[in-house]
C-alpha cells in the first residue's frame, strides 16, 4: 500500500469526449510538497487540474488524496467534498464583491477548520492586497485580480491546492518577488499544490517535482534538477529549449568525438556501444570561454541578460551552439567576431540520444 499523500494513477484525461493526456501517473509524496506541470498551451494541463477537482469525471484509473479515492471509474466525489481549491488562470472573483469580500470567501470556508492558524492579514500584507481591498474586481488589473483569486485560494486552507498560471498576469518586475513570498506561505502553511505553468523557471523555483506534458503523455516527471540536466528524449529537450543536439560518434566509455569541437569527455547518463552515432546535448553553460583557445568560431547572435550574455556561435558545419558567459567578463565580443572555446572540453554529465 502507498504512502503518498495524493496519487494519479494512469488516469485518462479526457473533456468533451477528447482525451488530452494519456495514462498518467504522478504522486505528491508528503504533504506540503509542491508540484509542477509544464506543457504547451492547450495540452491538457486545465483538464488535469479540473478533473482532480471534481469537474470532470474520469473512465479509467484512479485518483487518490490522503488515503482515499476521490474518483474512480465506478466513484466520483463532489467538488464541495474533496477540500481541494482550484484558482484559475483568469479572473474568478465575484464582480458585485469587493477585493476584502472576495478574499473573506475563502476565510470563513476555513473558519471551521482544524488546521494551522492562519493569518488573514499575512496572506494579505505577503501577496500585496492592502491598497485594493476596498476596490472591485473591475477596478483591479489582472495581475491584482489573480493575487486576489489567490489569496482567497489560499485561506480555505486546502487540503490540495490547484494553481491554473497563478502569476501569468503578474508583472515581470514583481513577479520574482511574488514567487518567493508564495512559496514561503505553502511551505509556512503546509498546502500540498499542484501548479500549471508555461514558464520552466518558476516551475524549477517553486516544485520539488516537475512534470513535462507533451504529445498526449506525461513525458518526464522528475526533481527540477533532473529535468533540466538530464532531460530524457528529444521532445523534453525541445521543449526546454535550453540547449541544442549536435551529431558525435561515441568513441569510448568516457568519451565522444564531433567534428568541429573535437573530443568531449564525461560520464555518459546512458551508455552507448562504442562506435554508435549520437545526439549530444550542449547547454549554454557547457563550453567555456577562452581567448587563448585554437578552437575559434563565428558569433552569430549575442543575447544580453543582465548577469549573462548568452553566445550563438556557428560551426563550420553549420551548427549553432549557445555558451554562456558572465556579463563582466572583460572581452565582450561582437556578432562576426571569433570566439574562443576552451580546451579539453570536459562535461560533467553527457547526454545523448
């Protein structure tokens, strides 16, 4: 018998009669933990959220929270019955409400309740409400809307949390900030969380796991770590788009060869037969720079991001690989230019398809 806390175990997604997701397994192992979903706009990653909900019912499979099924083929426990809240991506608040009666929604639902303490005026101080509480939802941008939506979300005090891209509507100036106070109120109160997100570092921020979805499938799910580093097929890998895939003949077990950046060594995730034609991942951090090197190649694109610079740089078979480089480095190279690559190459982690 399993011991997590919240169990999908190879469920069928489905809304009018259209599977969106295939066979699905994840668990949130402890209670507190938090979990997110990535995948491209309209994969399925709603339907996920509103069936475990209770809004849509299930065929096959069977999902479980704190011990006991909540859907089933043969069982489906009503919305008001499962202590689950789900926020939604757009605005949910009640239009004829003010911002403070939209909020107090959510906390005399959670009056009654024998959990942890939980402080209104924190909730409100933490996602920034105070000088909108007065306000009604008409009157608020989106971004406040969604902070609302999710400050009621947070006082029901859930056993399960369902966050639908709570911080799409966010600026991108406080949306860092508001990351890290949500994550302190779900670690400080305990919620489990389930969020859907378009936007691979605040799912790397605020999960201990992360699921991909794409092509129908849960493709990888794994610690965000793991997902990023060792990411497993070519789809995850594209989708991510943190790196690119150049061919390499394996030539040894700790090694492989490419013919415009020579040897690379490393440990091998996956092990390959010697001689085998590969895909080699390269991620931006991967190379280094190095003015010295006699490994030079043309800078086609240059990308600037405050604390980095991000380097395209073409090969001479027309390859076009990202290296990642301090932004106060002392030599800043333009586009045409030739950049240096450090040798040996060595990575720590070899991936390969």
């Amino acid at each position: 018998m399993s011991n997590n806390f919240f169990e999908v175990n190879n469920v069928d997604f489905v809304v009018g009669g259209k599977t969106k997701v295939r066979n699905v397994s994840f668990s949130i192992e402890n209670e507190g933990d938090v979990i997110c979903l990535l995948g491209p706009s309209g994969i399925g990653k709603t339907t996920i959220l509103r069936t475990i909900a209770g809004l849509q019912k299930i065929k096959n499979g069977s999902i479980k929270l704190n011990g006991k099924t909540i859907s089933s083929e043969n069982l489906n426990v009503e919305p008001e019955h499962r202590n689950i809240s789900l926020a939604f991506q757009e605005n949910s608040l009640f239009p004829h409400y003010t911002v403070k009666k939209n909020i107090l929604l959510g906390f005399e639902k959670n009056k009654l309740k024998k959990k942890k303490e939980i402080n209104l005026q924190e909730i409100i101080d933490l996602l920034d409400l105070s000088k909108i509480l007065n306000q009604y939802p008409h009157q608020i941008s989106a971004g406040e809307a969604q902070r609302a939506s999710l400050a009621r979300a947070l006082l029901t005090q859930p056993d399960l949390l369902l966050l639908d891209e709570p911080l799409s509507n966010v600026d991108q100036s406080f949306k860092e900030e508001i990351q890290i106070r949500l994550k302190r109120i779900l670690k400080t109160l305990k919620i489990s969380t389930i969020i859907v997100t378009h936007d691979s570092y605040e799912a790397f921020y605020l999960g201990s796991k992360c699921g991909i979805i794409l092509d129908q499938e849960l493709r990888q799910f794994d610690d965000p770590y793991k997902v990023y580093h060792f990411p497993n097929s070519v789809e995850v890998v594209n989708f991510l788009n943190r790196g690119v895939l150049i061919p390499a003949e394996v030539t040894s077990p700790k090694s492989l060869e490419n013919k415009d950046l020579g040897t690379i060594t490393g440990t091998f995730v996956k092990s390959f037969p010697i001689g085998s034609n590969v895909q080699l991942l390269i991620q931006p951090e991967d190379l280094h720079h190095d003015d010295q090197s006699n490994l030079k190649l043309e800078i086609v694109d240059r990308k600037f991001r405050g604390t980095s610079f991000i380097y395209t740089l073409k090969t001479a078979s027309n390859s076009f690989i990202p290296v990642f480089v301090h932004s106060h480095h002392i030599h800043q190279h333009e586009i045409s230019e030739k950049f240096g690559i450090k040798r040996p190459i060595h990575i720590d982690h070899i991936v390969c398809f």
